[in-house]
C-alpha cells in the first residue's frame, strides 16, 4: 500500500505516525510546500511575546526526525499543484527548482489547511501588515518587532488568535488595540460572558474598538468606519477559510463554504481520497447539522481515523463541539458547545443559568471566583454548551462540561458527579455541581428566574415588587433603579412590608443569597423570581462596571 499525505502539521503528521504504527512496510509519502512538516501553531502568539524563547520549541517534529523514528518519505519545499483522482497521481512541484513529477498513490489525504482571511483592505498589503499562520509568519512578526521597533500595533479581529497575539503584542511592549466588527470579542462566548473580558482586558493597557471596522490601512495609521488609531504594527486576525483550490479542481465535492465534504470515516466523494483537518466540513458534535470549526484536537483525531480506515480499522469522527480554551494575561476563558446565540438561530427552545463559584475552598488562600453560563435544552434537559470566564481552575471544569456533552448527559446529571476534592484544588460543592444544582431547581420550579436582560422592563408602577436583599454596605456600592432594600437576614422580619399578592423578584450579589430569599418568600405563600447571575452580571453587561471581588459573608 503506498499513501500521499498532502500536508503535515496536526492532520497530516497524525495520520502518517498512526499509519506507520498500523503498517510497518506500507510506502508513506507526505508532500509539504513548507519547510516545516510539524510544528506547533497554537504556540506561535507566545514565541512573538516572549513567553517561549526558543524557536526550536515550535517544531514537533523535523523532516529528519520523522524520517528516523517512522521511516517516512517526508518532502518539504513539495507542493502538490494537480491531483488526477481516477489515474491515482498527484503532480508534485519542487519549490527550489520549480520542476515537476507525477507520484502515483493507492491512497491520499489531504491536510492542507486554512489559511488567513485578507480582507479587501487599502493598504492591506503595507510591509508593516502581517497574518500569522505558520513558523515563517512568526519570524516575520518576531523579526519586524525586534528590527523596526514598532510602538503602536492594532490587531484587526478579536477572536481566539486576534486576543492571543494583542496579550503578546503588549507583552512585548507594545501599545496595543483590538478592533473587531462585532459588539464583544470571542465569537463563541455570549455578550454578557464577554463583558467581565472587555473589562479586564482594558484594565491591562489593552484599547476596543468594538462594533468597528477597518475602512483603510496606512504607514502610521489605521482608518476606521469610525475614527482612526494610530499604528506602526498591524496583525489582521480576521478569521480563516478552508485551503481547498486543490481539492477543487480535481472535482472533490466542497460545501457552500468551500470546506471538503467527508463522510465520517473522512472519505471524500472519491472513496481512495481522505481529508482532514481545518479544510473539512465537520458535523457539528450538539446540533449534528454541517459546520465549520477549525480545531488542532479534532484535526489531530481526523488524522488518527483517516489512518484507522486506510489501515482496515473501522473507525468514525462523530462531530465537533468547538471545546476550547484562552489565556489572556491571568484571566482563563473556555466554551464549549452552543451559546445562547447559536441556540436560538438554530430554534432549540433552551434554558439557562448563570453560577458564581470559587476555584477552591474560599478559605484557602487565593480563590478567585469564576463566572459559570450554562445551557440545556427543556424538552430532553441534554446539556448544550457552557461558558466559563475566571481565572484558576478553569479549564478543568470546562474540560468536565465538554466531557458531559460528549457523553450525552443531561445537566442535572452535573450534580451527581464525584469530582476530586481538597481545599487548594476544589471545593466540596464544586462549581460543575452547583451549576447541576441550580439547573435541577429552575427545571422542578424549586426557583423561578429572571435575567439580566428582562429588568428595564419590569414595571415600576407598584404592581410587582423589587426586592435587593444585600447588605448595607453592599447597597452603598450602587442599587437598581426601582428596587427596595431588606437585607437577606432581616427579611423574615420585614415580610409585612412586602406586599403577598404581588409578584416579587429579587437579587443580591451573585444569585445565591437571593435563592434563600426565595425560597423563605416562597414558604410564605409569595410568588418570587430570582435574578439569575445576581447584580454582579447586571452591573457587568448593562453599566460596563466590575464589582470588586469580596465575600459576601464579611459584607454587615
């Protein structure tokens, strides 16, 4: 058996070192146009910044080493320019000499990627205008940031990459800027998990420029739909599309998208073609319609059962649920599946709540607490997506919701789940329980909630009553218009001055204290609704405020 792999780096070096592994004496060929069969793209923002210092780092695995340690014919500087699907043979062109031949396969994978977005920008194609996609983009960026001095760079798009390099535009030392068209950064996050982002992200030196687009590039600035920025540094981070000329012109079926149609065990429409990785349409893992979602982890498994089903292994990808994660300076940001956007565009009626929970017992020193959004769908309670903003200890919990959905768990499956426990790594409650926990109360109406977003339309005008229960220093901090003060622990004794036979909806900080308010309401014949998220998430999407961190306990 001889395989062309067109492409290395995640999809096309997984597929050859599993191929190997499976078929000791198979002929294994990959074609790379690069001088790089391997190397490590995620780490690329923090070479720029210094985070990584060695560049050698960034190479997973050199042409030689592949060659030694899997007797695999690599060839770099080799780009495949035409595949003829029914002779079985890829032209192959050498970079170097320009010359060509033809290399016959009994099977092939394409991994060829996606590359950056360029959009149609004046000024775009300025010396001082750079994408980052791979180890020669990096040293482009590296070299520029070293030799010209740069003082002023503004990164155009504020996805995943875009907020990645501004974090290491400024560790570097420069004045750095993100503009991005839609109103809140990190497209897989809601508007209302962003807004602690944008906060944070200011805090640390770093400028928005939201519901903005770039209208012109020049020397020393960056013309904006509105206003200007100077800038002698600009990275365009705008997102990427699937690399699939090749694929195209050899007549491999490609969706709207132009990402390459496969099946679940890779195949194309041509069953001795395989392809994987960010050039391939997906089936997203929670909606199970076609998507997009150009990941490492999903393409480094598409490689793995490409090779499976090469090998006679049956072997099936069963979808992408977009599970990922973010280091901005201290501050952690995970998602994974739907959000609440997604969920409505696709009609899924859903519910939601909002949790604020420590990374670790609260009187260990140095728990920080972290924002938890989850979603499930009402009529199968099937978890859907979760969001987590927050520092320490993030990952892990998100890591735990991604496994859920992957295993089709419902979400008051989260509190039965026995997950490790000390004080310095967890609490015994842990923040996946108590998201569990309140999901289990809103769905068997042990609470009633309301949202952020449904206050400006409470009435004012008497017929309900809105209730704060914090304490008075609390209070002191600010108050929602309309509402009254009983704090939580005085509230048994006030309940005359509540009115029973009108609705009450209630807050405090987080959404814990004002439950227990309910709950007492509740016992006393009211009909009470909790703010889900509590003040802290009102203050944080409607008046862009960040609440200082404090114990709700030490607060009289």
């Amino acid at each position: 058996m001889k395989t062309i792999i067109v492409g290395g780096v995640a999809g096309g070096a997984s597929a050859a070192a599993r191929l190997r592994r499976l078929n000791e004496n198979d002929e294994i060929i990959i074609l790379e146009r690069g001088d790089y069969i391997s190397f490590a793209n995620c780490g690329m923002p923090y070479f720029i910044g210094g985070e990584i210092t060695d560049k050698n780092m960034l190479t997973l695995q050199t042409p030689e080493s592949f060659r030694k340690r899997f007797n695999i014919d690599v060839r770099v500087k080799s780009e495949a320019v035409k595949i003829s699907p029914e002779a079985h043979t890829v032209t192959v062109r050498n970079a170097d000499t320009g010359e060509e031949y033809e290399e016959t396969f009994d099977k092939l994978i394409l991994s060829p990627g996606a590359e950056p977005i360029r959009p149609n920008i004046s000024g775009i194609e300025l010396p001082h205008v750079f994408t980052l996609r791979n180890i020669p983009d990096t040293m482009k960026i590296k070299s520029f940031i070293d030799s010209s001095k740069p003082k002023k760079a503004v990164v155009v798009g504020g996805g995943y990459i875009g907020v990645e390099m501004a974090e290491n535009l400024a560790n570097a030392g420069l004045d750095v800027s993100i503009v991005e068209l839609a109103d809140h950064l990190i497209a897989p996050l809601d508007a209302d998990m962003a807004a602690d982002v944008h906060r944070y992200i200011i805090s640390k030196g770093i400028s928005l420029y939201l519901n903005n687009g770039v209208a012109e590039i020049t020397d020393k600035k960056v013309i904006l739909q509105n206003g200007s920025i100077e800038a002698d540094m600009v990275i365009v981070s705008v997102g990427v599309r699937p690399e699939t000329s090749l694929a195209k012109e050899c007549g491999i079926a490609l969706d709207p998208r132009g990402s390459i149609i496969v099946n679940s065990h890779m195949q194309t429409n041509y069953p001795d073609i395989y392809a994987v990785g960010d050039a391939v349409e997906v089936k997203d893992f929670v909606t199970g319609k076609p998507a997009f979602i150009p990941l490492a982890g999903p393409a480094n498994k598409q490689g793995r059962i490409a090779a499976d089903n090469i090998s006679g292994l049956s072997s099936e990808y069963k979808g992408t649920q977009g599970s990922a994660v973010l280091k901005l300076f201290n501050m952690t940001v995970a998602t994974t599946g739907l959000n609440e956007k997604r969920a409505a565009v696709e009609g899924i009626d859903y519910d939601k709540t909002y949790t604020y929970s420590a990374s670790h017992a609260s009187y260990y020193p140095n728990a920080t607490n972290m924002s938890v959004k989850i979603l499930w769908d009402k009529n199968t309670k099937k978890l859907l997506g979760a969001q987590i903003v927050g520092f320490d200890g993030v990952d892990k919990r998100m890591d735990v919701l991604a496994a859920a959905i992957r295993f089709g768990a419902e979400v008051t499956d989260l509190k039965e789940l026995e997950l490790c426990y000390a004080p310095p790594f967890g609490s015994a409650k842990d923040p996946v329980n108590m998201a569990g926990y309140v999901a289990e109360n809103v769905i068997n109406g042990t609470v009633k909630q309301f949202f952020w977003h449904d206050i400006e339309k409470l009435p004012r005008d008497g017929s309900v009553t809105l209730l704060d229960v914090r304490t008075k220093t609390e209070t002191a901090r600010g108050m929602i218009d309309g509402f009254i003060n009983i704090p939580l622990d005085t509230l048994r004794d006030n309940l005359d001055k509540l009115p029973k036979d009108k609705p009450v909806y209630v807050h405090c900080h987080s959404g814990l204290r004002s439950y227990i308010a309910c709950r007492i309401l509740s016992g006393n014949s009211y009909d009470c609704y909790n703010l889900a998220g509590g003040w802290r998430l009102y203050e944080s999407v409607i008046n862009d405020r960040t609440v200082p961190e404090y114990i709700c306990t030490e607060c009289k």
